[in-house]
C-alpha cells in the first residue's frame, strides 16, 4: 500500500519506524506540583476545622483549666478572666462549707479598767506591782468575744487593748449601738483573805438582769470556782448605789466580780480556766438571749427592738442615750 492509498484509507499519513517524537516529561515539575496541591489541599481542611471549631465554641460553655494545664495563659486576656472565674467558682462549689447558727442578738462585752486605770493590783515584798485587774479581765474578755464570735454571736468591745475608757463612753457606746445584753468583767480586792466570785447587779432588782446574772454565777459554779457569794444588788456594800455600767445601761446588765485579786486561790483558778471561763460566760450570755425571748431555740430573733431593761431606768431612754 502506497502512501497515497493509506491516507486516502485512514485519512493520516502513515508514520514510519523512527520517525515517531517521544515527549519528554519533567519529573521535578510534576513533584513540586504534587506537594503543592498537598499544601493547599491540608490548609483548606484546616480552615474548615477552624470555621467549624468557631461555630461550636459560641454555643457551649466555658470550661475550666485543669491544674496541669494551669501554666498556659490564653492570648485573649477576658478569655483569662473567664477561666479564672470559672475555677474559683468550682473550687467554691466542691469545698465543704460548715453549718455556722447565727444568732441574733447583740452582746456588749467590758472588760473593766484599762490604760491609766490598772483596776486593783498585787505587788510583791519591793513594792513592784506583778498583777494588775486590767489585765486578768482584758484577757477573759477577749477570750468570751472569741468564744461567742465563734458560735454565731454578735459580739462589741469597749476595749480591745490597753486604753482607758470613760465610764459614760462605756455606757454611751452600749446604748447607741443598741447592744441587748451587757456584761462588764472585773476582780475584786480587799486585805483580808476572802475569796469567791459574785455578780453585781441595778438595785432596782430589775428580772432581766438578775436572769443573766444567775446564768453566768451558775456555769462559773459549774466550772468550778471558790466560793459562790451570789448576786449584790447596788453597790457592794451599799445597796443604795449603782455602778455606773448598771445605772446607765439601758439594757439588762452585769458587773461580774472574777474573783479576788488578792486571794492567791482565785487567781490559780483564773489563770487556770480562763478559757473555761470564758465558754462558760457566753453559753449563759446566749441561754439568757433565750430565756428573755430575745432569739428563739434555732438563734432567730423573735424581738423587733432592743432589749431594754426598764425597771432600772430613772429617765426616759433619750437620756441615756444621749449621755
């Protein structure tokens, strides 16, 4: 066959041994092409892993940083603030919080004397003073703010350290800030060897306060003490006179007399329970809060006003509490 009759027949020309071209391929090209389309083809997958990761997170909560991953501080700084919340409010949610009874009543605590006013003092055989009132009953008094902070009470100071207070300031300070029950703390001196705890109470004998003095002389009592020499109405040794912190007090008061500073039995039993003394103080602040209706069993408070013991007053209650 001619060539004339194969092209007429296949409509080509007839291609003839070794005159066929070879076409030459470009290896490296094809490669890079290749991982170019693998590059580009990893970062859209990513992206949509992105926009897909962006869209979820506006929907869901916040969670919070495990303690090992507490060392990576997010770039976004609320998104730090958010975490941060969100943990401390787990660790609030999972600690145990102990049950604490409020109750609902407010108690002066006085512990007698202070700064320039030592109370009575003992000294030694060169005249040095090695005991001061101030002190003993600074110590209880902070020792019963303690006891009764820590059953749910609330508690004011006329002193917390070693000042000296006016006895007007003293009952001012009650008064206005309308504390229901008051207690003043102090020791008792006299030459002779006498010793033993008393409370000194209006000489009105007004019930409220005698109720609260007979609560603490009966769980000092209790506790243990030397001798028990009961409730003074007035001034010790002269019923027709009042102490200042009962004259002017508008609420039930007590002026307690821990012993005899100058009874070496009295003092070893307050150095000895002085903490004991002080629970045994509070629970009766607390049980007299009770017995008065002041707070119901559970701590509520079942009076709307202060407690006001009115047998005792000689005024009408802006005088005293304007003092």
């Amino acid at each position: 066959m001619t060539d004339e009759e194969f092209e007429r027949l296949y409509g080509r020309p007839p291609v003839k041994p070794g005159t066929h071209k070879k076409v030459k391929i470009y290896w490296g090209r094809v490669i890079i092409a290749v991982i170019v389309f693998i590059l580009v083809l990893c970062g859209i997958i990513q992206l949509i892993k992105a926009i897909a990761r962006g869209i979820s997170g506006k929907d869901s909560t916040p969670s919070v940083v495990s303690a090992a991953d507490s060392n990576v501080v997010p770039d976004d700084p609320d998104s730090q603030l958010i975490t941060e919340s969100a943990a401390e409010s787990t660790a609030d949610s999972t600690a145990v919080q102990p049950e604490q009874k409020v109750w609902q009543f407010k108690v002066c605590i006085d512990p007698g004397h202070g700064g320039i006013d030592d109370g009575a003092c003992i000294t030694d055989d060169q005249g040095n003073v090695i005991r001061r009132e101030k002190d003993d009953t600074l110590r209880l008094g902070l020792a019963v703010r303690d006891y009764l902070k820590s059953q749910g009470v609330q508690v004011i100071m006329t002193r917390e350290t070693d000042e000296f207070i006016e006895l007007s300031d003293i009952c001012k300070f009650t008064n206005n800030n309308q504390a229901d029950l008051f207690v003043s703390l102090h020791r008792d001196s006299v030459a002779s060897d006498v010793s033993g705890f008393e409370a000194c109470v209006h000489s009105k004998r007004p019930d409220m306060d005698t109720t609260l003095a007979m609560n603490i002389l009966a769980n000092l009592k209790a506790v243990g003490i030397s001798n028990d020499r009961g409730i003074v109405y007035g001034y010790t040794n002269d019923p027709t006179q009042n102490y200042h912190v009962n004259a002017d007090t508008v609420c039930p008061s007590v002026l307690m007399e821990m012993g005899f500073i100058t009874s070496k039995t009295d003092n070893d039993l307050i150095d000895q329970h002085n903490t004991d003394y002080a629970k045994a103080i509070g629970d009766a602040i607390i049980q007299t809060a009770k017995d008065l209706n002041v707070v119901d069993a559970n701590g509520t408070r079942i009076l709307s006003e202060q407690l006001i013991s009115r047998s005792k007053l000689y005024y009408g209650l802006d005088y005293y509490y304007n003092l």
